[in-house]
C-alpha cells in the first residue's frame, strides 16, 4: 500500500505477512497523524488495504482486457493506419496512468509537519489527484469517441440532405457542452475531493449561510486562488 510494486498481484495472505505490511504502513504520516489515535489495528488495516489494492488490481486488468485483443488485431493485420496509432497510444497512456497513480499516492506519504504547509493533515496532492483522474477521464473520451466512430457507418444512413444541418447543428452543440462545460465541472470537482472540501463545509449547496465563500471563510495566511 505504500510502496509501488508493478509485479505484485495478490495482497498478503498469511497472518505474518499482514502484519508485515501493517508495520509498513505504521511509518507513513497518515497512521502517525490519523489512524494510530483511532487505535487501528491490522483487521482495520486490512479494510483500506483492500479498497487501494482492488483500484490498482482494475487498472491492471484494463490494462490485459485492452492489450492483449489489440495485440492480436495488430497481428492479424484488422487495424487502419489510424485507428492503430490511436490505440497503441491509449495503451500507452493507460500504462502511464499506473505511473501518474504512484506519483500521486507518493505525494499522501510526505509528512507535512515538515514542510510550510497549513493544513498538516496527510492527503495526495490535489494537483496530482487532478491529474490522475482527468486522464482517467481522456482515456475514457478516447474509448467512447473510437467506439462512436466504429458505429459511424450504420448513423450515416440515416443522414441525408435535408436532416444534415440539423445533425451538424446538434453536433456543435454537444462539442461545446462536452469540451467546455463538463471539463471545468470535474477539474472543480477533483480538487474539492482532494482538499475533503466536503467536511470543511457541509451546507450545500450553501457555503455556512452564504451562497459564496466571503473573506470571513478564508484565513489569512491561505492565498486567496
């Protein structure tokens, strides 16, 4: 759980090698900071070890599910120049998402008792949650507009000279929804989840009893962006 280990697939399994694990964890800021005065012990350990290891076991088996049928594809010679190029660098990316995930729980090991941070409480960077999940989400536009375009044929017959401009109408409008709207829905959401702006103020879809935070919500040494 804190250590990145790639090859590593199945979680301990004998009592020794839990508590192995277990002893792992109690040097990272979070049990120090958090968890040792809630008197966690190895079978509560053993339920947020869980949660972290069925993320990274999915993204690996995403990972096989889309590898190994574009390994055969590429093999049987079924991809255009295109789309071949567009999926070899899907996969890429996706293996670079396991890189970003590490990079960013590798930022929740730091003890910011030591460091000029306000907040001590140990979390991932926001920054780089952000970034992991807004590649999350790349991949998934990727993966849904390469689908669109695989059933773009069977669309097209029912595209004629009439309904055409009132297809590339409704088109521009889901372009600009989807690339301008949405985008700063989830950015603005990734960073109240990785700030826990949730437990800060708890009044939604008010901030205390104003619609907008005001200069008493803000301390003095926090910047104002």
């Amino acid at each position: 759980m804190v250590r990145w280990e790639p090859h590593r697939i199945m979680p301990p399994t004998t009592h020794e090698e839990w508590c192995a694990e277990f002893e792992e964890y109690k040097k990272s800021p979070e049990w120090l900071l958090l968890n040792k005065d809630k008197g966690m012990d190895v079978h509560g350990f053993k339920y947020i070890f869980f949660w972290e290891w069925f993320h990274r076991i999915v993204g690996r088996s995403i990972g096989v599910i889309f590898g190994v049928p574009l390994v055969y594809f590429l093999a049987r010679g079924y991809l255009q120049p295109r789309l071949k190029y567009t999926l070899m660098s899907m996969f890429v990316m996706g293996g670079m998402q396991g890189v970003i995930g590490w990079w960013m729980v590798k930022s929740g090991l730091v003890d910011k008792r030591k460091t000029t941070e306000v907040d001590k409480t140990p979390r991932v960077s926001p920054y780089r949650l952000t970034v992991h999940a807004g590649n999350a989400y790349l991949l998934y536009a990727v993966c849904l507009w390469q689908s669109m375009n695989c059933w773009r044929p069977p669309q097209e017959d029912f595209i004629n000279l009439k309904n055409i401009a009132a297809h590339n109408n409704m088109r521009r409008k889901l372009m600009k929804f989807t690339f301008g709207f949405i985008p700063i829905v989830l950015v603005s959401g990734f960073f109240v989840a990785g700030i826990s702006g949730g437990t800060s103020c708890n009044t939604y879809p008010f901030v205390g009893n104003n619609w907008f935070v005001s200069k008493k919500h803000l301390l003095a040494d926090i910047p104002l962006w």
